[in-house]
C-alpha cells in the first residue's frame, strides 16, 4: 500500500486499473486535462513525449495506456508536485515509461536533445502574470498563471526538442488563440487541427484543443464541437465515452 502524505488521497482514474495521487492544497487535475488526453490518443506507436507542465501526472499516466508510446519525459517546475506524480507513476508500475524531470521548460534542452521528441502534450497555466485573481496559494498560483514561464517559452522550447513532423498538442482557453497560432507558426509548428469545447450547447466555447505539426504544410481543420453537458447538466455522450462510462 501506498504511503500517503497530509491532506493526500487516492483517487481511481477508472480506466485499466490506473490509480492517481492528489492533495487538495495543489492544484487537481480538471476536465480540460482529460479532454487533451484523448485528443492526443492518435499519437503514433513507439513515440518519444514530452508532457510539459506534468503536475499531477495525469496526462502522461492516461496517454501510457491510451497510446503505444515507447517514453513519456513528464516535466513539473513544482518540487512538491513532481515528487507526488513520481509515486504515482510508482502507484501504477510505469517506472519504465514514464519519466519525471523537476525543472522549468525554459530548461528542457539540458535533458533532451534538439530533434528528439516525437511529441508534445501541455495544459499550460492559462493566464498571463498579471492578469485576473491571483491565488495566495503559491502552488495554484504556479498552475494557473504563468510565473515561472510563459506560452512563448512553451512552444518554443518544445519546439527545440521536438522532430521535424512532430505533433503537439494542447488545451487552453479560446481568448489565447490567436496568440498560439502565431506562437507556433514562429517556432515553425504549423496549426493542423482545432476542436473548441463548449459547456453548453448554447453556451460560448470555454476551451480549445490544438495540435500543431512542425515543419508540416498549411492545412487546418475545424473537428466539429465538442459539448460537455446536456441541459439537464449531465454529461453528454461524447463525454461518457471519453470518461469510459458507456
């Protein structure tokens, strides 16, 4: 059994048995990470990812099973954060897979070669420094607000490490959009497929997922929405099919 630190609990993933750790004083992983998850489940076999802002863990603990991938680097700039996503790789047995790198993105070319990641996954912090409430909790402050590195620094040190026609991947909010696209055509990552993400299906859209190729030719499709919730605010089919639950 798994020994648990304060304020740490088990939560089942209820997909292939896997289990992850999280402590409410951090910053829990959400729908939005779940949604990328499966948006990159096209990743191909024996790939070399790169999950950039790892936190928990989920993504890369979720994409070990949902992909054939051969490595996944999980990278978490939180000391505390990347310590509890190790043993949740250990909860799971998936030393051999998944690698956690506790350092800032802004520091990736020091772990990994230029050109040697087929793929890359982030949930980036969604808001810029000075910008909306900030959380006195220096943890959730670090997960949603870019304090120790911003979108730039992102896509342009994935970019250094990722292959020429490698793939990646995001989830953000739709008023970041423009500044994506721009940011990925300047580091050379092309804008190849975009999905927005709607609570409702009246509602404006609250997240995008995006994937970028590097090197690729111009070519973008629009996926058709995707819609969270029914009116009587149960999920909608889609979701329970992401979720394993029909």
């Amino acid at each position: 059994m798994m020994d648990l630190k304060e304020n740490e609990r088990i939560d089942d993933l209820e997909y292939k048995g896997l289990k992850i750790i999280q402590n409410e004083n951090y910053f829990c992983f959400g729908i939005d990470s779940i949604l990328l998850s499966d948006f990159a489940k096209d990743l191909k076999k024996d790939s070399n990812i790169l999950d950039i802002g790892t936190g928990t863990g989920i993504i890369s603990i979720l994409l070990s099973k949902k992909t054939e991938c051969k490595k996944i680097y999980a990278l978490e700039i939180q000391k505390e954060i990347s310590e509890m996503a190790g043993r949740s790789i250990k909860l799971n047995n998936l030393e051999n897979t998944i690698e956690i790198i506790n350092d800032n993105i802004k520091n990736i070319e020091k772990y990994l070669d230029k050109n040697s990641i087929n793929a890359i996954v982030t949930n980036p912090p969604y808001k810029k420094e000075n910008c909306g409430v900030k959380n006195e909790n220096i943890n959730k402050l670090i997960s949603r607000h870019e304090i120790t590195a911003n979108l730039e620094d992102f896509i342009s040190h994935g970019s250094n490490v990722l292959k020429d026609k490698g793939a990646f991947y995001m989830v953000n909010r739709p008023e970041r959009l423009a500044e994506i696209i721009n940011l990925f055509k300047k580091y050379m990552i092309e804008p190849k497929k975009l999905r927005l993400v709607y609570p409702k299906v009246n509602n404006k859209p609250n997240l995008i997922l995006i994937k970028g190729v590097k090197n690729a030719k111009s070519f973008l499709e629009i996926e058709r929405p995707l819609v969270i919730y029914n009116e009587d605010n149960t999920y909608t089919d889609e979701i329970l099919k992401i979720y394993n639950k029909k």
